[in-house]
C-alpha cells in the first residue's frame, strides 16, 4: 500500500464524492479532518430531498470547479460506474474509502487511464489518536 499524506490531496483540494446522508457522523468526522489540515473539500451527494448542515453539491455541474484528487466513500460498483466521468473532468488522483469500496478491476481502470490511487480511510492519516495509530500499522503513515 502506497503511503499516504497530505501531499496526495493536489492543491489542498479533494472532491468527496458520497458525503453521506445515512452515516452523518462519519462524513462530518472526514470533513473535518480535510478541513482542519487546510484542504478544500467539495461535498458531493446525488441524492434528491436530503437536508446537510454544509454544503452539499447535487451534480458536478454545480461545483464551482473539480479537484483534481477524489475521496470516494460509496460503495463498490457505484465507484466502478463513476470512474470514467471522474477522469473526464480532470480528475487524477482517487482516494478509496476502504478494500470493501472497490473492486480490483475498478483500480485496474485507473492504472489504465492513468489515474494515481490509494485505499484507505483518510482518518488514518489526517485524523488523530486511534485513527493515526491504525494507520501506521496499516502502513499507510
């Protein structure tokens, strides 16, 4: 597993695709943690009628620009189906929330495309504590 750090967010900038209406605490947590080590993060959730405390953008159209680096936390086969739209917006680097969010041939089609990636979750590296712990011994740090 690549090492993972501050620098992998190009231009202190992540598009987190899948801020999560369900796990609201975790999304919060991981948005923090972005934005306390001064990276820019543009929320996106597709889903219609749910309410956020921030801003949460509908459709990549709305963002006011797209990172170059992604932060998925969506499940497998929804991360598979938005790679190429990914890419084809610029798109570079993608951050893969966990092992169980992403298929093999999914990280295939990046190398492929020539997308840098990484599978972990961001807390282990920008979080504190517990998080920071698990992530030295998962290597990511």
């Amino acid at each position: 597993m690549q090492k993972l750090g501050k620098e992998f967010f190009i231009n202190n900038e992540v598009l987190f695709v899948g801020y999560s209406s369900r796990d609201i605490r975790l999304s919060k947590e991981i948005f923090n943690a972005f934005t306390n080590k001064g990276i820019k993060v543009y929320p996106l959730n597709r889903k219609e009628n749910v309410r956020f405390d921030i801003k949460v953008y509908k459709r990549p159209a709305e963002l006011p620009k797209i990172p170059k680096c992604a932060y998925l936390l969506i499940n497998a086969d929804n991360a598979e189906a938005i790679i190429q739209q990914l890419a084809e917006n610029g798109v570079r680097r993608i951050l893969f929330h966990s092992s169980k969010t992403v298929h093999p041939s999914t990280l295939d089609q990046c190398r492929k495309m020539g997308i840098e990636t990484a599978v972990a979750c961001p807390m282990m590296t920008l979080g504190s504590g517990l998080h920071r712990i698990h992530g030295f011994f998962s290597g990511v740090r």
